[in-house]
C-alpha cells in the first residue's frame, strides 16, 4: 500500500504520519505544505504521479474559521482548489483520494444528528471553501471518501482543549458556550478510521465510495466537554485546582465566523460500511497529559 499524505504536521496529519510508519505493509510519503503545495497544480501532478499511490489521504486544509472571513480567497485555494488538483492527479493514476471535510458545511439548525446525505447550507466562508472542496472532489475522483468531522483535538496544532489549559493559567474563572453541541473527535481515531478506510480498499473489499461522518460520541456541548476536560486533569493530578465554569449562550460570545448551534454528526453509517465506531473522546481524555 502505497500512501501519499498532505498536511503532515497538522492535527490528524501528525497520527496519520505516525500509525502508518508502523504499517510494514505500507509505503509512506507524508508531505507539509512547505513539501507541497496543493495549490500549485503542476507540483501536485508531479508529486503523484512520480510517488504513485494506491491512497493519497488530503488532511491539508486552511482550518481558521474566523480568519476565513477575511482570507477568502486564500480559504478556497486551500480548501477548494488543492483538493480538486489532488483528486484529479488520483483519477489519473486510478488513486483512491480519502479527503477530510467539516460540520462546518451545515447551517447547524436542525434538530438532532446530521446525516451524510442532509441538504449542506453553510454559514461563513470557511464552510463554504469546505463544501466547494467535497463538490470539485466529487466531480474530478471517481474513488472518493470525504470524511466529514468535527471538534477535533489532540497533542498537536491548536484545539479546545489545549485552550482550556492555556487560558487556566491566568483565569480562576470561564465562561465557556453552553448552546452549541457536538461531538469532540480525537484527531487519533480520526487517523486510525482513514487507515482503516484505506487498508479496506487496498484489500479489494467492496467500498462504497462517497461522503461519511466520523466524530466522537456522546455528543456534549463545549461547556459539557471542558467541564470534562477538567475534571480528567483533577483526576489525573496534572491539575490541583481548576477554574470555575459559567456556562454562557452563543450570543455572549460573539465572534467574527458564525458558529453552528448543532454539529451533531450520525456516524451509523461508518459502522455500517467499515466497522469503525465513533471517536471515543472520553477514553482519548484519559491521555489528557499530552495534550496540557
């Protein structure tokens, strides 16, 4: 299994990296942005095609969504254009292109779980870039799995949790959002679900080719989560005392990207497809020391 990976250093590219250079089985090429850029069409063409992998995973992405609002068309070069340069190096070689995608693309008002197959609205632009991103991955790669996911963390790059313990520090009270709901997703098993995903279809198993949900479960608010986050830090002795937390709406918490109300993705259909159960974040929290 020949495996390309973009966005290396990023959050779920880091455990990507990592699980698949213990797969003796697998030949690794991972690639930062300063390796690759997926915005420039030709290096792409040339990368693939001179690696030549059965699987190329996309976890590159332009992933600040307030920045967004602002960076719009550096947003969709990223999260638009690269993709679409990506998959049409993979349909070239008969690639499989496994691409990460977001909550983002809903509009987050629904009552209960997002499905895969729900209509998309997006809010704001990173959204939007998002959404441009699946549809060019859509039309241009015949073997397509787009992941969409949501609240993802971990011991690298920027996530809530790493805020948590960040703003502890100089706060002996929070207030954190108590109205929007989610599912926080270990970037972990984010990995580990792509690479299951790709050693299925390097198997030759029957895959249904198309757009999943994957995130964590049980689905929490932010307040919930960092209410979670602390009490594991008490538990575990990293923390002794841990602030107060006020549990505070949307509206208090103005920012310059619209954030979804609902980012409750259903991930029945991963199981169904793949046998991969949702992110168990509760468990991913009891390794909570590497991500203080």
């Amino acid at each position: 299994m020949r495996v390309l990976i973009t966005g290396c250093n990023g959050q779920v590219g880091h455990y990507l990296t990592e699980q698949l250079n213990k797969n003796e089985s697998a030949i690794v090429l991972a690639l930062t942005r300063h390796d690759l850029d997926i915005t420039d069409e030709i290096a792409v063409q040339k990368t693939v095609l001179k690696f030549n992998p059965n699987i190329i995973i996309n976890a590159a992405a332009h992933t600040s969504v307030d920045n967004a609002e602002n960076e719009i068309e550096l947003s969709f070069k990223i999260n638009r254009d690269g993709p679409k340069y990506l998959a049409e190096a993979a349909q070239k070689i008969n690639a499989a292109l496994l691409h990460i995608s977001t909550d983002y693309v809903f509009s987050g008002d629904k009552n209960g779980e997002y499905h895969p197959e729900d209509s998309t609205s997006p809010q704001g632009i990173y959204g939007q870039s998002k959404l441009a991103g699946e549809q060019a991955v859509i039309s241009a790669c015949d073997k397509h799995i787009i992941l969409r996911t949501a609240w993802v963390f971990g011991k690298h790059g920027n996530n809530f949790v790493k805020t948590m313990f960040r703003l502890e520090k100089n706060n002996q009270s929070l207030s954190i959002v108590g109205d929007q709901f989610g599912g926080p997703t270990y970037a972990g098993d984010i990995a580990a679900a792509l690479i299951e995903i790709a050693i299925q279809i390097e198997k030759g198993h029957a895959v249904e080719y198309g757009v999943y949900h994957f995130s964590g479960f049980p689905h929490v608010s932010w307040f919930e989560f960092a209410e979670s986050i602390f009490s594991e830090a008490k538990s575990q002795q990293i923390l002794y005392t841990t602030p107060v937390l006020n549990s505070i709406p949307t509206s208090d918490y103005p920012t310059l990207a619209k954030r979804p109300a609902n980012s409750k993705l259903a991930s029945n259909k991963m199981m169904e497809s793949f046998g991969i159960s949702p992110s168990d974040w509760q468990a991913a929290l009891s390794q909570i020391k590497y991500y203080a």
